[in-house]
C-alpha cells in the first residue's frame, strides 16, 4: 500500500512541478482541474480513484496548491475509460474529460494501447 501512495504523490508532485514550469489554464483559474481516467470497473480503477481522492483530500486540507501567489484547490473528473476491454471507450473517455470538463491535466491508463491511442 505505501508504494502506491508513493506513485500517487509522485504524479501529483509532477503535474505541481509541470505547473510551475510550463504555466497551464489552471493558472488563472480557481481551481486546479485533474480527469483521472482508468478502468473503474476493475480493480485498477478503483485503486486509482480512491488514491487520487486521498491525495486531493489531504492537498485541499492544507489550502490547495500553491500557483504564484494563490493557493488553488484540486477538483477530481472520473472517467470509465473501459480500457481492458476497448481502446476505443478510452479516447472516449479522455475527449469527454477534456471537451465537457475542461481538464487541465490527466491521470490515469494501465494499457499501453490505450495509452498511446489518447496521446494521438
């Protein structure tokens, strides 16, 4: 269980540090918007979902991330990307997280099929 939170913080402490460095519309937002696609039918997904929560959780607790001179609050999209079974249902996934939820980062994908499909 600890090596997952550590590979939960470690994603999250780069998306932080990707803020930093390369700006991101988060920047002039209120929030600081992540979709977490995974298949959340399967027990990757959950795990995934429920690791993502906790962090956010305890992120929130303290304030929120620090962007500039704002601290900015996480708000968590959840998307079924279905992966295991259809690479297809994982570019579904990740277009409605970024169409209707206007995600400024992703987390997320345990097939590199499906993984490679979302980047293009």
């Amino acid at each position: 269980m600890k090596m997952k939170n550590y590979c939960m913080w470690g994603c999250i402490g780069v998306m932080i540090l990707s803020v930093f460095l390369f700006g991101s519309s988060a920047v002039g937002a209120e929030e600081i918007r992540i979709g977490i696609v995974s298949p959340m039918k399967f027990l990757t997904g959950d795990i995934h979902w429920k690791s993502a929560t906790m962090a956010t959780e305890e992120i929130n607790a303290q304030g929120g991330i620090l962007v500039g001179k704002n601290k900015r609050k996480i708000k968590l999209f959840k998307a079924d990307s279905n992966e295991l079974l259809s690479v297809v249902d994982a570019v579904n996934a990740v277009e409605r997280l970024i169409s209707f939820n206007n995600v400024d980062f992703l987390m997320g994908s345990v097939r590199s099929e499906a993984a490679i499909a979302c980047l293009l």
